[in-house]
C-alpha cells in the first residue's frame, strides 16, 4: 500500500519528473489555474490583426514589415470540461522499470461559466496495477485513485475519490476541508477552477518499450487530440440540476449544481499518459556518403570528349542525429562479388551508377585505395542501372575495368569501420571519371548521385537488423531528416537504383560546386550543364550559366524586394515603391571559339521572351507565363509605367513599359540615362572567349504596385546580329529573323514577400455549443459568447518562387518576428479575452514564442498575456509556418 502522506509531499522535490518522453498529443503536461473573469458583452467586437517584420538574408540588418489582414469577432450571449495530463513521477527516478512506483497526475479543469461537480471514473491501466491508498473516514474507495489539489491549493492530505465518483459526496467534501481545500468547498469547483488527480501505478510490464500507459475518462479517440477536450455528454441534454445520466462509468464529466441549468449540457474529458518500459540502448552505423566534381576538361568541340571527374568520400559518424541512438561501427552487408554471394562476399559498398550520356573511363582511377589503414578494392558492374546495387541478379567485379559496358563504379572494404572513421581528409579519396557520349545536342545535363550500403549488427537484414544506406548530396547519415530515419526501412530489394532522379532535387541548389550541402529528403543529386558552342550566358553575378525552374539557361531568376513597405498596410493595398537594384553577369563562355561582337542588353517583355524561346509568334498563356508567373498566386503582370535602367561602362540607358513593351525613352553617360541626343540601347562591342561582363539593372515600379507581389523583368543578352533590322531584340517574326544567339534572365521585383494570412475559429470552451458557420476556420466574422474560445491562426508564407535548377538567388526570409499586440491599433483583445494557457504554438523549426503583459515579459501561463511575439529564424521561399494562440472570451 502506497501512503501519499504529508511527508510525502513534502519529499515530492526528490521525484523525478518525467516529461520529455510522454505522448500527449501535443496537449500541455500543466495547465494552470485560470482566473475568472467578468464576462464580455454582447455585441462586443473583438478585432484582430497582425503586424510583423522579417529580413531578407542578401540585405541584412535592412526590416520588411507585412500586416495581415483583419478578423473580427462579435460576442455572443451564454457549461466545459477539459481534462490533461499534468505530469508523471517515478518515485525512485531514472527510467521507469518494472515493478517501479510511478504517479500519473490529470488536471480536471471548469472551463465553463458556471460552478460544476465532477464525476471521476476509475481509470484505464496498460502496463501496471493500480496502487491502493488508504481512504478517509475509514473507507477504501476506487482504490488508489486520490484527488491532491483543489482550484490550485495542494491538500495537506490526498483524498480519496469516492466510491461514487462524485465530487459532492459528502464524506469526499468533508475530507477535502479537513485537508485544508478549498474555504466553503461544496463539491464543486467555480469556473476555471482544477482538480488535480493523481493515479498511483505499479509497474508490472517487463518487454522494453512496450507502454505502461493511464486513460483517465473516455472521450473520442481517447488520444489527447481537441476531440476528447470539452465535449458534449451523450446523455439527456440539458441534464437536471445535481444529476447527469449514467451514460459512462468510465467518463470524467461535468455534474450540474445550483439553480438553472446550463444550455449546452453536460460536458466530458478524457486524457491519456504513456511512457514506455526502460529500453535497451540502439546501436546504429551512421554512414554518410560525399560525392564532389573535382574537376572538367571540355575537351574539343566534339561532344564526345568532355570529362567530368567525381570524388567519392564516406565519415562513420560518431554524433548521433537524434536521442536514443548510440553510434556503432559499420559492419559489411552481403553483396555478389565476382558471382559469388555468401558470408565471404560482405561488404562495405561505396558506389556510383554511371550518368546518362556518359561512360566511364577505364584508363582512370586506382584498382586499390588504402586510408586510414583500411584497403579498398575498385569494384565494377556490368548490370543494367535499373537492377540496384544489392538486388537479385546484380554481380559486382573486381579486376581490369573494360573500356565499354560498365554501368556502376564503386569500392568496397570488408570492415567494420569504427565510427569517427573519415576519409574526407585524404589527398584523393575515391575519384573516377566520366566521358561524354551520345549527346545529340546542347546544353546538356550530366546528373548522378552516390551511395553507400553497410550494417549496424551482423546477419540477414530484417526490421530489427535494417540495411545502413545513404545518398550523397547531404550532410545527414543514414538518409535521415532532422535525426529521423527514413520511412520505411530500405532493404536489398527496395535499395534505389542510383540512378538520377530530378524528384531528388539537387546538390546543393544553386551551389555551382556540388559539395554536398543539399537539402530533401534522401539524397541529392549531383548536376553539371554542358553548353554548346557558340552560346551567350546571362545569368545571376557570378553565375552567368545558372539554369531555371525548367533546367534551361532561359529561366534562371534573381529575386530582390523593396524594402521599403510601410507599416499597417493592409494585403491588397497599393504603394509606390523604392527602386531595386540587380548586378547580372554576361559571359563568353570557355567553350565558344569565337569572340562575341555588338552584344546587347534590354529588358524585354513576357510576350517578347515567350516568342523568342518557343520559336512562335503566338506562344501560349503557359509559355507567357513563364516568365510573367502570373499563374502564380501574390504574382502580378508588370505594370505599365515601370521604368528599367540598364547600366555598363559609365552608360545607361533607361526603358518605360508602354502597353505591354518596353520602350527606349533615353540614354547618357549617367546614372540617370539622360542626355543622349538619341537614346542608344547598352552595347558590349566585344566579349573575348571565357570572359565574364557585370551590368546593373534598376527595376522601378510605379505607384499603384500591390505590397507583398512578386513582379518579373525578363531581361535578355542577344549578339545584335541584326542591325539593319533596328537595334532592339528581335524574333523570327521580324523580317531578318532571330537575333543570336540570346539568353534571357528574370529580375524579379517584390513589394514584399511574407504573407501574414489571419483566420480565427470557435472553440466551445466553456460556452454553449458553436454555430457550424463559426466552427470553420476562416477570416469571416464570427459570434462566439462569453466562455467560448477564439483559435487565431496567422499563416505566414513566403510568397517568393522557390529554389529550383542551379545558380539562381532566392529570398529567405530570415529573423521573422510576427506581433500579436491585442492593445495596439484597432486591436482590443487583449481586453475582451484571457489567454489559454499553453495553447501558443508554431511548429516552425527554430521558432521562438515570448509572452508579454503590456511591456513586462511573462509566460505562456500567464492569462493576463496581451502581447505574443512568433521570432521564427527562417522561411524558404514557397515554404509557410502556422502561429496559433487561443483567446477565451470573457
């Protein structure tokens, strides 16, 4: 018999609170007691809006501010229920064992209006035996079961919940006084007021891992979701007063008091605790495989002779990605080897399938690598890519490399490798080399990913023993996201090819040198674009050969943004914002022969950049919209007005948009673009083989521009082969035809690019039942009454394109603060509402939410809060994080 004595109170700082590895659902451990409060009006307008401020990364230290749109709520006129694990303690500490003393505490809460009683069933039990306490007046009564706080004042003495499971038991109240509860305690709890319940456990299950779990109530799902919160009783409705029908033993339920009734009922809860038994330590092999181009020779002009050269690397990492995980050595895993598979045949397996178009050179690469004491031995295979690395029917070998066939490169070492083995630091790891073939036109894409296969425990691969595997392009071991392995499991059979996949994305996006900094899911993939001879490139500064959303030179982008966008201006509003300036690379590549003459720079429009790509006249809305994006949401057409100044060489030469084209309107050796008798576009007279031209552009929008758009500038560099046909881009709709060759770029103006969205949602709470139109989350008005519950959630997304194809600048938004002020402005929440303790949520990575009462900080518990700051350190573009709070109507 457990004695839950005053002593043993007293000795409660010795326990050992047991948090992290709870499964709650998300539902807080503690909830604290709420004070009550004067309730609000009818037709009271509750109004919401949400200010912020963020950075873009390339223009540090320089604040974006954004504001979203406004909810407003109206206050309708008005019984709750919410039931939460608050906690579990080991009585003797460390991991929870068998036989082990453990207490699970609930928290009942009123979160209606009106004064309740409260039914409290016996509990679920998984795992353990419930423990006995000894009971008041002499009585033993739901064994165990005990109640030790009461509206926040902890019992001198735990109660025993009584054999009728009602708060109103008259041996129950007498108890509860005697131990110093509650003054003038009747059996019930006031609106907001708790009841703590504490569940002695004996823990009986012996299998590591499996739970040792309490289920206090049942409701719903029984899962700690909003659906076992708060909800209606399936009784008579409403019940009478001090009675509720017996619709559940097992319910925690609320039991009306006093004169009247209330119009929603009765209401129930239930909460769930598990923790599982003490687990063996998991010993896991965290391979991490690193592919890098070391080096190309373009060769001849041929598209037979191009060379890229790879290195292979592998760490046995000795940091774990994730708790629970204690890093091993790397054990071989079966392969077939020279035809044969058995236990002589393991293997640690380094590999790389040959790219596309390309085919290995035989005459490169050493048959024997040794580093760090450890000799690897060149495998070969001849096995079509589409059958894996370790399947059925695939036959690595060793020997002479032949000089055609080959589709697999890799090596191999029979272990095990200690963690912290590296070979990063070798002079040469493992390299091969490819030559092009079978190219039939340029530019080109040569795209490959490596990958390594191995074992944490020897023998046959199962659920318990998986495969170790990863893909380079990353940083991560063992395939894994954020110190969370792969689902599921990847064994022999369902090992991937290799084989690149553009739904891998790329290693690294925008990183030209491939070093393994990608980002995604499993591996990336390693790419490199050969161009033809003959090109021009006219990309991102430095990058003049970048490739866009559609893997072609023609899409490549740089986006920037004003930052310039006043405060409280709300979405859809107009501004005239500050001009931007982009610094673009133009380039004579290495792999011309020729030097380029007369090369001109202009902004040009959608329709233009459609026409000249697609070799039509008439390109279609889906080929405009390439470069306009107006198919994209916060994306807008460039308006008529905006003024484009091209800058090289001390000369500039400025462009308005005129119905739809841009028009030369000056020219002159000045920033201004003015005073030239007659206006002449920006021409390099020459650009020598491999060399690169840096020229500025300002793209000015006028006023009339919508905060938080996107606006595109195509901007094209073209050889102006055709000067007799004027001196602006021209295409095959022209007399003399194509200018070439040419290359677009797009600069990408936003007036902004994080959206704050703000939608609002009734929760009952502890008042009557909502309207189905109400209990939509959306940004319409709502009507909740006093005791229901706003959910606000403000969606902030970063509207800019995101990363795609190689070399293009995107926007993060970086240090993102999101203000949710209820006294600043319109806003006067914070006087209308109480906050919900520990309902403050953004799963962003990173984020940070701080509470404030007017200026002085507080917490999350606090229910006087009026100010919530969301610091959220980044957003990639196309990506977006949901802040959520919850307001109780007063």
């Amino acid at each position: 018999m457990r004695n839950h004595s005053k002593n043993n109170s007293s000795k409660s700082s010795f326990y050992r609170l047991i948090a992290a590895t709870l499964t709650m659902g998300g539902v807080s451990l503690l909830m604290p007691l709420i004070a009550s409060a004067q309730l609000t009006p009818a037709n009271t307008q509750i109004l919401n809006r949400a200010t912020g401020t963020y950075e873009d990364p390339n223009n540090p230290g320089v604040p974006i501010n954004t504001t979203s749109n406004e909810v407003t709520a109206t206050v309708a006129e008005v019984a709750g229920l919410t039931n939460t694990p608050a906690g579990l303690l080991d009585i003797n500490g460390g991991s929870v064992t068998t036989n082990d003393a453990v207490d699970y505490a609930f928290l009942i809460t009123n979160v209606g209006n009106d004064p309740t009683a409260v039914y409290i069933p016996a509990p679920t039990i998984v795992g353990g035996t419930l423990g006995t306490t000894a009971g008041n007046a002499g009585a033993l009564a739901k064994a165990g079961l005990v109640v030790t706080e009461i509206n926040g004042i902890v019992l001198t003495t735990p109660v025993a919940v009584p054999a009728s499971g009602l708060t109103t038991d008259a041996v129950f109240i007498a108890a509860v006084i005697a131990a110093g509860g509650p003054p003038g305690f009747n059996g019930s709890i006031p609106a907001n007021g708790t009841i703590r319940v504490v569940v002695p456990v004996t823990v009986t299950e012996t299998v590591a891992g499996n739970p040792v779990s309490v289920r206090l109530g049942n409701t719903g799902a029984n899962d700690n979701s909003a659906g076992t919160q708060n909800q209606p009783d399936t009784g008579a409705e409403p019940p009478a007063v001090g009675a509720d029908p017996a619709t559940g033993a097992d319910e925690v339920r609320t039991v009306n008091v006093g004169a009247g009734t209330p119009v929603n009922g009765v209401r129930e809860a239930a909460a769930f605790t598990t923790v599982p038994l003490a687990t063996a330590v998991n010993n896991v092999a965290l391979a991490t495989v690193l592919k890098t181009r070391v080096a190309y020779a373009a060769g001849t002009a041929a598209l037979t002779d191009d060379q890229l050269t790879y290195r292979l690397d592998l760490r046995v990492e000795n940091t774990p990605p994730a708790v629970g995980i204690t890093p091993a050595p790397l054990l071989p895993t079966r392969i077939t080897l020279n035809g044969v598979s058995d236990a002589t045949t393991d293997r640690i397996l380094i590999s790389d399938a040959i790219p596309a178009q390309t085919t290995l050179d035989n005459t490169f690469g050493a048959a024997t690598v040794t580093i760090g004491g450890v000799t690897w031995t060149r495998v070969y295979s001849t096995v079509a890519t589409a059958t894996g690395p370790l399947a059925v029917g695939q036959n690595w070998q060793t020997g002479a490399v032949p000089a055609a066939g080959v589709t697999r490169i890799g090596y191999v070492a029979v272990g095990p490798l200690p963690a912290g083995t590296t070979t990063v630091a070798d002079a040469t790891g493992f390299q091969f080399r490819v030559i092009t073939t079978g190219v039939a036109a340029l530019p080109v894409t040569i795209a490959n990913i490596a990958q390594v296969f191995g074992q944490s425990t020897a023998g046959p691969i199962s659920p318990t023993n998986p495969l170790v595997y990863d893909e380079s392009g990353d940083q991560n071991p063992n395939n894994y996201e954020a110190g969370v392995p792969p689902a599921p499991i990847t064994t022999p059979a369902t090992s991937p090819t290799g084989v690149s996949d553009p739904a891998n994305g790329t290693d690294p996006i925008g990183d030209t040198t491939s070093n393994n900094q990608g980002t995604g899911l499993g591996g990336e993939n390693n790419v490199f674009t050969i161009n033809p001879a003959g090109i021009i490139l006219n990309g991102p500064p430095g990058v003049p050969g970048a490739l866009g959303p559609d893997g072609t030179a023609q899409t490549d982008f740089v986006n920037k943004s004003a930052t310039d966008v006043p405060p409280n201006v709300l979405p859809g509003s107009t501004y005239d914002p500050a001009a931007i300036t982009f610094t673009n690379t133009v380039q004579n590549p290495a792999t011309n022969t020729n030097q380029l003459d007369n090369v001109t720079l202009e902004p040009i429009s959608a329709t233009l950049a459609a026409q000249a790509v697609n070799n039509t006249a008439a390109p279609t809305p889906a080929q405009i919209q390439a470069y306009d994006l107006t198919n994209l949401a916060n994306h807008a057409a460039l308006p008529n007005g905006t003024i484009v100044r091209i800058s090289f060489g001390g000369r500039t030469a400025l462009y308005t948009l005129t119905a739809g084209s841009f028009v030369l309107t000056s020219s002159g050796a000045n920033a201004a673009g003015t005073g030239d008798a007659v206006a002449a576009p920006i021409i390099i007279p020459t650009i020598a083989v491999g060399v690169s031209q840096l020229y500025t552009v300002i793209v000015d929008l006028p006023a009339g521009a919508v905060v938080t758009t996107g606006y595109s500038v195509p901007i094209v560099s073209y050889v102006n082969s055709n000067i007799a046909d004027g001196t602006t881009f021209k295409t095959n709709g022209t007399v003399l035809g194509q200018d070439n060759p040419f290359n677009i770029k797009m600069d990408r103006v936003y007036t902004g690019y994080l959206n704050l969205v703000k939608a609002s949602q009734i929760l009952q709470g502890t008042g009557p039942a909502v309207l189905p139109a109400d209990a939509i989350l959306n940004g319409n008005p709502k009507t909740p009454a006093p005791g229901n519950i706003i959910l606000y959630q403000i969606t902030y997304s970063n509207i800019s394109t995101p990363a795609s194809g190689i070399g293009n600048v995107i926007l993060n938004a970086n240090n993102i603060v999101i203000t949710e002020d209820g006294a600043a402005g319109t806003n006067n929440w914070a006087t209308t509402t109480f906050n919900v303790a520990s309902t403050a949520a953004d799963a962003t990575a990173g984020a940070v939410i701080t509470f404030f009462n007017g200026a002085t900080p507080t917490t999350t518990t606090d229910v006087n809060v009026t100010r919530y700051l969301d610091s959220i350190p980044t957003i990639a573009p196309g990506a977006n994080g949901v802040f959520t709070f919850q307001r109780r109507v007063r």
